[in-house]
C-alpha cells in the first residue's frame, strides 16, 4: 500500500479534498487519508505513476512532501 506524505491539509474539508482528488484515477482503491499524520494511502490494482498522484493532489490545493 503506497504511502505519501502532504503538506497544507489542517480539517476534515482537506481530509475529503484529498481523497476526493485520488478518486478516479485508474488503479487507486481503497484510498485513507489521516489528518493527524498528513499521509495518505491506497492500494493499487495497477502500476499507477506517482506524477499523476501528485498532479492530483497538487490541483487541489495541497503539497506531497
């Protein structure tokens, strides 16, 4: 289960902005995102690229670390 740092989440809104922004692509399922941490997971069905992961969570406003 791939793991990744973010930076910039601070409430249960960025919790859901976050998970919202992995859903979707292709191969991600089962997708946690801890607050407390600042990681989010997810399990892969098939090789994802990080970059898009990334992209992802860039666009919604916040920063993998």
């Amino acid at each position: 289960m791939p793991t990744i740092k973010i930076q910039g989440m601070s409430c249960q809104h960025c919790v859901m902005a976050v998970t919202k922004a992995l859903t979707g692509i292709e191969g991600v399922t089962d997708i946690r995102v801890d607050l407390k941490t600042g990681e989010a997971s997810y399990t892969e069905t098939k090789p994802v690229d990080r970059a898009v992961i990334r992209e992802r969570i860039q666009k919604a406003g916040y920063e993998v670390v």
